[in-house]
C-alpha cells in the first residue's frame, strides 16, 4: 500500500484515523451506525475521540469512510474479524439493493 493510500473500508475495530480537516484523532468503535436525528442516514462508522476514549454514551462521533484522511493504527485483524467482515460487507450490499444505494 502506497503512503496515505486509505485501504477499502471497513476498517478493523481500534482503527486511530484522523478525519479531512480534524484537529483530533479518532478510534472506530463500530460500524453502519444511525444517525439519530436523521435515521435515513447511515454512516459507516461510529467512533470515539482517541486517546479520551468514549465519555458519554451520547457522544459518539459518526462518519463515512471517505472522510478518513489518515491511519495512524490498524486494529486487530484476526479470523473473527475477517469473517465478521465478509457478513457486514454482505449485509451492506443488501441493504444499498433495497434502498437503491450505490456503495462508494
């Protein structure tokens, strides 16, 4: 992978970016997270301000993969990770049929 070359996402759990035009890095904590206010928005992942970690429950930062500017850490990638994975692309890819939404 060339530098600052973003792999395909979703990135692992534990994953430290830094979002396009962030003063403060990121942890992914989760993925396909809704927003509250607008449910017809589903955003790639969930995450935490890093080193800080979560602070409230209703603090969650939520974002698209094409927001992601740099890597700083990768998760951990294992087998339960990469099967895990292969069902949330699968899930995805069902979910942008019923809605007519193309995966960028």
């Amino acid at each position: 992978m060339q530098e600052n070359q973003i792999p395909k996402k979703f990135l692992p759990i534990g994953t430290v970016v830094l979002l396009k035009n962030g003063k403060k890095r990121a942890m992914i904590t989760g993925f396909c997270c809704i927003d509250q206010k607008d449910t017809t928005k589903v955003f790639d992942y969930t995450g935490c301000l890093y080193p800080e970690g979560t602070i409230s429950s209703d603090k969650n930062l939520l974002f698209n993969h094409d927001q992601i500017d740099k890597i700083y850490h990768f998760g951990l990638i294992d087998e339960e990770e990469k099967q895990f994975k292969e069902k949330l692309n699968s899930l995805v890819q069902q979910y942008n049929a019923i809605t007519n939404k193309t995966d960028q």
